[in-house]
C-alpha cells in the first residue's frame, strides 16, 4: 500500500483516493478491487515495446491523488507478477484471483500489463460464471483497442491473441462469442485479421468512424450490443488513444480516439447493469511523457468506477 500516498486537503470532505483505498484483506463489504498484472511477456512475444509489467504501479500513483467520490469502498488486491516468462501460469494465477473477487461481490478491475490480461481475466469471469451453474451465458466483450489482437495463437500466445483464445475457449464450452471492437485502426490490422473479425461475427468500429458527429449514433450501436448480453468484460487498450494524449504505450496510435470521444461510451458500459470486470491494458511508463498515459488511465478508472 506504499504507493497510496498524496495531496491531502485540510476542508471537510475533501477525500482523494489515498486516503479512502484500503487492503483487501480489510474488506467490509463489496466494493471496487483494484489488481495489477505485471506482466510484459505477451507484449515481448508479440514484438512489441517491453516495460508495461511497470504499468499496475504507475496507475496507482496517478490515481492516488485524484478526489474521492465513491459511496462504496475500494480495495487493492495486490499484484499477479509474470517475472519467468510463464505467461500462461500468470494468466491463469489471475483468473483464480478474478474469479474470487468476483464471488466475494466486488467489482474486479485489473490493472495490466500488455493486453494478454484480457484473457486472464476473462477466464476469471468464466469460471466464476461456471461455478455458479450458468448455462452458455452471453458474455459481452467490448475492447476498445486499435487491433483486434484475434491473432492466431495456433503459433504463439501473446498479447496480440487474447480474444481468439477466447474465441477458442467459447467454442470448446458451447457458449456464445460476441466482441465487440471499438477504435480499431485500418492501417493496423492485415486483411487476415479482418477476415477472421468477420468470421467470429466481430462488431466492428474503425477509429475514422468515432466523431462528435456519430458519436450517438455509435453509442446507440454499443447499447443495441450490450442489451444482447448477460454479462460485460469491458477492456481497454490505451493504444486506443492517439499518441498526443497516450504515448506511452508500446505501439502509439498515428489517429486514435481522443479521451473526449472514448469517455462517454465507456460510461455507457458502466451504467448498463451487467458490467462485471474491467481492465486495462498496454501502459508502458518507460514511454510515457510527464506520465500522461497514467494520468489518462487512472482518470477512466476514475469515471469507470464514479457511481458506485
């Protein structure tokens, strides 16, 4: 808990997020839960930028310090570390945590690490879903990210595949698979990849198509898919942003969607009722400039979690 420290205000209530977050192993009751995946192993086998294994304690400290408007508490359960290379026993450690914060009654959201998290968590979800004797629930995934990351992980698992494997997952359980890809960039993605969207019936959003003039119109479309699903996993790629607002992420966005534009339909997610876990991906601090991508990640926990 070192890394809880900031401002502190002499007015009366005047709590920022340091002074409120406590322990999870001091938890009075169902609240928000905070769980870092420190882990760069998915990003260096996909090729990327390493050094967003350093993200879960950069969120922290950007978040510290921003003012406290929760009505229900907030815990931090600690880290899940990837420091061997065994990526597929961290995911799994980080399903086991998810899928016990999920039974206890909090809100999971896990702080990354390259986007192989998603997976991660999503299997957290599955299993807490499986334990409570759910037949094929519908559980929406809405990815705001630049890319699919529906690579192959017939050749490797990275953070470049965590939506195929759950794609695979799905079929194997008999469940449905809806994705939901929000941001992603033409210019970024292979013909490949955008074939195999649309063979998994993928709705689809590209980054040129996220205006102030369609926005409604988008939202609209993200509410029509949410409506469709029991439950949501909304995950966020940071490079989901342009580079001018989120440079410190391993592959930085030529367009993007501005925070301005993104913020509103992630707060569609949130007042939806079936937001079950969120996460948030790709960070890197090494790259960050006056920790502006932390400071833009801690504000979408902030909106994300405002209502509780």
């Amino acid at each position: 808990m070192e890394v809880w420290t900031g401002r502190i205000d002499p007015e009366p209530d005047s709590l920022r997020w340091h002074q409120a977050i406590r322990p999870l192993d001091v938890a009075e009751g169902p609240g928000v839960a905070l769980i870092g995946f420190a882990c760069d192993e998915g990003v260096r086998r996909n090729q990327g930028r390493p050094g967003a294994a350093a993200a879960p304690a950069a969120i922290r400290k950007a978040l510290a310090s921003l003012a406290w408007h929760r009505e229900r508490p907030a815990y931090d359960a600690g880290d899940v570390v990837c420091d061997d290379g065994d990526l597929e026993g961290a995911q799994a450690r980080l399903a086991t945590e998810v899928a016990g914060l999920l039974a206890a009654g909090h809100l999971p959201v896990v702080l990354g690490g390259g986007h192989e998290v998603a997976y991660g968590s999503w299997r957290g979800l599955a299993a807490h879903l499986a334990n409570h004797g759910a037949q094929a629930p519908r559980i929406g995934i809405v990815n705001f990210d630049a890319h699919f990351d529906l690579r192959d992980p017939a050749h490797v698992h990275s953070s470049g595949t965590p939506f195929a494997q759950i794609a695979e997952d799905c079929a194997t359980r008999g469940w449905p698979f809806r994705y939901a890809c929000l941001g992603v960039s033409r210019a970024s993605n292979t013909r490949a990849l955008f074939r195999r969207a649309a063979e998994l019936d993928v709705l689809v959003c590209e980054d040129r198509e996220i205006t102030p003039a369609r926005l409604d119109h988008i939202g609209e479309m993200l509410n029509a898919f949410v409506a469709a699903c029991d439950h949501v996993h909304l995950t966020i790629d940071l490079d989901v942003l342009p580079a001018s607002e989120g440079p410190g992420v391993s592959a930085p966005a030529a367009r993007g969607v501005p925070l301005a534009l993104l913020e509103p339909l992630v707060e569609r997610v949130r007042d939806s009722g079936k937001l079950r876990l969120a996460d948030l991906a790709e960070l890197n601090p090494e790259f960050d400039i006056d920790n502006w991508t932390a400071r833009v990640a801690a504000r979408l926990i902030h909106q994300l979690t405002l209502n509780g």
